[in-house]
C-alpha cells in the first residue's frame, strides 16, 4: 500500500486556519476594567474620606472650649444636608474599607492576584449589603430629627 | 598533585552597597497594617455615634463626656486618630506626587500635608487627654448626669 504509507508522512490535509477575531481588550491588574475602576473609586473615595476626617479632628476638638460651643457645632451634624452628607461618608468609607481587604488579599494572599476580579464583585456586592443596612436607619434618623425627636 | 581552587565565573567584585531604609516600603506596608486596624476601629465607631440607640441625633457633649469617661474609648479614638490620620496623609502624599508635576507645587503640597498632619495630631491627642467632662464654664443642662456630684 504506497498511498498508505505515503499518507501518514504527508501534512494533514489542509485545514483553514481559525482565526478568531479580536477580542475586546481584557485589561490587565492596573490597567482597564475592574482593576482601574477599583483603583479610581479607592482614590476618589480616599480624598473624601481625607478631607472629612480633617473637619471631624477640628469639630470635635471643640469639645475642649465648652459644652454649649460642641453642642451647637454638632448639631449641625443633625440637620437633613448633613445627615445625608453621613449617608454619603458611610458609603465612601464602606468602598474604601472593602476594597481596602481586597488590595491586601491582593498583596498577601497567595493566590489574590488571580482572583481580583471575583473579590471586586464581592466588595460590591458587600458593599450594597452595608448601605442598605445603614441607608433606612440614617434615613429614620434625619426624619426624626427634622419632627423634633431629639436624642430621646 | 596539588588541590586547584577555580574562582567561581563572572563574579565580579561588587562594592558594598549602602542599606538605607527603604520608607516606600515601610509606607506601603503601613498603609495595609493601618487599614486593617482601621476597619474594626472606625466601623465599631460608625456603629456606635451613627447606628446604636438614637444614632447621630444622641451626639453632643454629654454623650462625648460620657464616652471618654472610660479609658477604653480614649484609646479607641487615640489609635483612630493616630492611625487614621497617618492612613489619609499618606495617601494625600501618593495623590500628590501622581498630579502635581511642578516641583514647587508638590513641595508646598507635601509640606502643607506634614504640618497639617502634626498639627491635628498634637491637637487630637490633647483634646483627648486634657478633656474636662464637667467644665466650669458650662451652660445648665449640657453636662452629663455624673457631673451633679460636683
């Protein structure tokens, strides 16, 4: 059989090459994507949370010129602007926090890195769960507030 | 009959290199370590002044008082202080050095972020420590229920 033999030594009959087309781009750790949308969100939420924790050092060191002077600044606090401003600073320190364990999974944890992406739908995910856990409580708050409910 | 030595190849004479610490390391590992304490530490005081009982509207001096009448929140808000402040200042420090390019910018950025960080800290801790919960100066009515024994 000389075809036979001649067969097995000859290429393989010519198969079209599949050439897939290009995908969209997949983004790296840094760069597109989770990875950059993660590390846009820390950034901006960081600065906001920076800024606040500056004002909080200065209002509550009024504590230290009288009770009436601490009484009257944080009970600015309590107005429905700022209790919504609250809402806002809980939210920003929520991302920052959550994303904050992830980037150190990322770091430390042996296999992070590979995982980032499942870690930052989980920190989003956690992330809704810790707002509209504290979300309706600040919310009732304010409203008693603003009906005259004070401390109680 | 006499034993040969054979240097080991290519190693050239290195000159010793001078160990300097390395403080962007030691700051990128501050920043985990810190955010880690500064999890428990400030999600444990967002649920204490924001959630538990009446929320932000039981907030005011007496409520403070009361609070810092124990030592155990005095440490708790003197390591939120201290770890805190140190967290955002560096970050501030990594912000500034991505955008401000001009070298006269980023100096008085990076000086106006030190003396601001020294400042609050010195005056955070001695707000804490030179706290008085029943002040003289006090007005009726704002002092916690503890002070009548005066």
């Amino acid at each position: 059989m000389p075809e036979n033999s001649a067969g097995t030594l000859a290429p393989p009959p010519a198969a079209k090459p599949k050439i897939k087309p290009p995908r969209r781009f997949a983004g790296t750790l840094y760069r597109g994507r989770e990875g950059m949308w993660s590390w846009v969100l820390h950034r901006i939420t960081g600065i906001a949370i920076y800024f606040f924790l500056l004002v909080h050092i200065l209002d509550t060191s009024i504590v230290r010129i009288s009770p009436q002077a601490y009484n009257g600044v944080i009970n600015e606090y309590k107005t429905p602007l700022m209790g919504l401003g609250e809402l806002a600073l809980v939210i920003a320190i929520g991302f920052h926090a959550l994303n904050g364990l992830r980037i150190i999974l990322i770091d430390f944890w042996s296999v992070g890195a590979r995982h980032q992406r499942l870690m930052f739908v989980i920190v989003i995910l956690l992330w809704i769960v810790l707002v509209a856990g504290f979300a309706p409580r600040q919310i009732m708050n304010i409203i008693l507030e603003a009906q005259g409910h004070g401390s109680a | 009959m006499t034993t040969e030595t054979i240097p080991a190849p290519r190693s050239s004479y290195t000159p010793p290199r001078k160990r300097r610490v390395n403080w962007e390391k030691w700051g990128w590992l501050y920043m985990r370590v810190s955010g880690l304490f500064l999890v428990v530490l400030i999600f444990g005081h967002l649920f204490v002044n924001l959630v538990s009982g009446a929320g932000v509207r039981a907030i005011d001096f007496a409520f403070v008082a009361g609070k810092w009448a124990d030592p155990f929140w005095m440490v708790w808000d003197t390591l939120m202080l201290v770890l805190a402040l140190i967290h955002g200042a560096n970050g501030m420090r990594t912000v500034t050095n991505d955008y401000a390019h001009r070298p006269i910018l980023r100096k008085t950025l990076l000086g106006a972020i030190l003396v601001s960080t020294v400042v609050l800290l010195v005056l955070g801790i001695l707000v804490i420590y030179t706290f008085d919960p029943c002040p003289s100066n006090a007005i009726a009515g704002t002092l916690p229920a503890f002070c009548k024994a005066h």
